[in-house]
C-alpha cells in the first residue's frame, strides 16, 4: 500500500516530497527477493540507513534510484 506523504493527498494535507513510500506485506524469505527484484531494476539499498536502524533488517528495507527512470518500450 502506498504510505507517506503521497498518502496525505487523500487523508490528510497534502505536503511536497521527493520519494514515494510503499508498506508490503511479504511471507517467509520475500524481502530478500523483493530486494533482488529491485536492484534488477536499478534500485539499491541503503546501507547507511540500515547502520542507523539494525532491529529494522529482520523487516524494512530503504532502496532509493537516482535520476528519471526510463519507461520500457
């Protein structure tokens, strides 16, 4: 589900931002492979934020992409 900012538009007040926060629900072993699906994509994971938060590796991840993605023709 979308969470974050980008959610405010519809429940509360809207706010600028520059990310777009997702909330998954994933079984056994399924953050490893979204985390592979999404460094496929160009996407990598944040290491220094994962330094600052350890008690949150066993459930979160932050993966951030610079710059416009291209769209697939």
């Amino acid at each position: 589900m979308l969470i974050g900012a980008w959610a405010l538009g519809a429940w509360g007040s809207p706010r600028a931002t520059a990310d777009i926060d997702f909330l998954v629900l994933l079984g056994r072993g399924g953050l490893d492979e979204l985390c592979r699906r999404l460094r496929r994509m160009g996407m990598r994971e944040d290491g220094e934020w994962l330094r600052w938060n350890p008690t949150a590796r066993p459930s979160m991840r932050r993966a951030q992409r610079t710059g416009t993605p291209r769209a697939r023709p």
